[in-house]
C-alpha cells in the first residue's frame, strides 16, 4: 500500500508549474482588460492542477500495465514499482478528471459559455489517451503536439476567456511562449527515458528524433517562449517585458542539456524547467497585468 507520500510523489509535483504558469498568465490578460475574477481564476486553477494530476496517475497507471516504467529513472511510479495496484491508480487518474470536470462546469455555469464543456472534454481525453486506451498517441510522437495545445493554448486563453469573455491575439501569442516551455518539460522527460522508451517499443518524439535532435528541440521550444514576451509589448506595453526576468533560471538547464546529461542527470534539469515555467509566469503574468 503506498504511502501518502508516494501518492503525492505519484502526482508527480514536479510538473505542476505546467498547470499553475498558464493561469497566472491568463489572469494577468484579463487584469490588463480589467476584468479579473478572482473566483473564475481559482476555479481555472482547480481545473488545470486536477488535469495535470489526473494525466500523471493515468501516465503511471498506463504505463505501468505495459510494463513501461519497469526500469525508468525519475519520479515515483506507483504501479511500475509495485507500490499500489493499478486499478487505484486509475481510479486515482479518473477521480482528479472528476474533480476537474466539476470545477469547469461550474465555470461554464457563471460565464454561460457552453461551448467550454466540449474543451473540457477534448481536454479530458488528450489526458487519459497520452498513454491510455489501445492506441495511445504518446506512444506515437505526438505527446508534444497536444502539451502544447492543452498546456499552453487552451490554458492560457480559457483562462483569459472565463475572465474577459474574449478571444484575442495577444492571449494566443501568449499562450504560444507557455505552451512552448511546457513542451520543453514532457521532452526532457522524454529524453531522459529514451534508452527505455525504445526498448519497450514507446515511439516517443525523443526516441523517434534521437538524442542529440530532441536536444536541439529543447533549446528550440524554450528559445521560442522568450521570443514571446517581445511580440507582446505591442498588444500590453513595455511591462510585457517582464518576461525575460525568467531568462537567466534557463541557462542552468539549457547547459545541461546541451552537454549531454542523460539519465539520472537529468532530473535536475527537468526540475529547473519546471522552475523557468514557474516564474516565467508569474513575470509575465505581472507584466501582462501591469
């Protein structure tokens, strides 16, 4: 029986900068409109935390019934490590989409936006399908694809949306810098579980590019979210600029990986990305707000 530790390491918190950076952001686009809600930003929170739980013991669940995770280096795996059965961590995975499609719906209830239950939805499978179901498409390459549609498009501007009720530009371009450092988390996990990845036949964007292409893309996806806060002083001003205050947390883990670290010496720099995410959107989102 695993420990309430080990069910909060399950959760894998390390990721959870991915949920909280996007709604900071967003909410700074609806304080620059004047149209913050703190209730309806809480509520976006609860949503974006609860997914990104629910994606990680769905992760661990999945991968654990393939025998995916058998010999994996990183974070807690619940059932990979024998640690708890796999049905309770699928009921785990199906109880934080719960808690999440509640908490949406009662966003949807205040702002009348009906059209957000089917993002829900759509939001809800890209979290259970990344490894779950017959054909996951995490096992295909397109893992990067969708963190960056449901962990930076869709967070960003529903967030801004439930607040504003407007679609912008701005709040796309936004959400294009988020989405990318987000990206930048799953491929340095990826990364990491190259050597495992391919043995278990797991034909992930990093197995499928190799390491020192999936290196590249790193630098990339993080290079593109600091182009970012330049395009947005157009739209919010100069305070858009405040982005950059969470460049240099970046070089650390750009370093890293540019010198080949792999396996275990990779932990630290998926930590530190998860970190640049973090503070990337708290200075944005102040800048954005400002």
């Amino acid at each position: 029986m695993a420990t309430t530790s080990e069910w909060i390491q399950g959760a894998r918190p390390r990721t959870l900068p991915a949920a909280i950076a996007p709604v900071l952001v967003g909410t700074g686009i609806a304080q620059h409109a004047d149209s913050f809600n703190i209730v309806r930003a809480l509520l976006a929170l609860v949503v974006a935390l609860a997914l990104q739980a629910g994606v990680n013991y769905s992760n661990d669940y999945s991968d654990g019934i393939r025998g995916t995770d058998s010999q994996r280096v990183g974070p807690v795996r619940l059932v990979g490590q024998g640690l708890a059965q796999a049905h309770q961590v699928k009921r785990a995975a199906f109880l934080m989409f719960a808690f999440a499609m509640v908490s949406g719906l009662i966003v949807v209830l205040l702002t009348h936006a009906w059209w957000l239950l089917l993002v829900g939805a759509a939001s809800v499978a890209a979290a259970w399908f990344y490894t779950g179901g017959s054909r996951p498409y995490g096992y295909a390459g397109f893992g990067e694809f969708f963190v960056f549609i449901f962990f930076g498009i869709v967070p960003v501007m529903g967030t801004a949306y439930v607040q504003t009720l407007e679609l912008t530009v701005g709040a796309f371009i936004a959400s294009v810098g988020v989405g990318g450092l987000a990206c930048s988390i799953l491929i340095t996990n990826n990364l990491r579980d190259i050597p495992g990845d391919t043995e278990h036949g797991k034909l992930t964007l990093a197995v499928r590019l190799g390491d020192v292409r999936t290196r590249k893309l790193y630098v990339a996806c993080v290079a593109v979210a600091f182009i970012v806060p330049a395009l947005l002083v157009v739209p919010f001003g100069p305070w858009a600029a405040l982005g950059y205050l969470a460049l240099p947390y970046a070089v650390v883990p750009i370093n890293l990986v540019l010198r080949g670290a792999r396996g275990p010496a990779l932990i630290p720099v998926l930590k530190a990305t998860g970190n640049v995410l973090l503070v990337y959107g708290v200075v944005l989102g102040l800048g954005l707000a400002l």
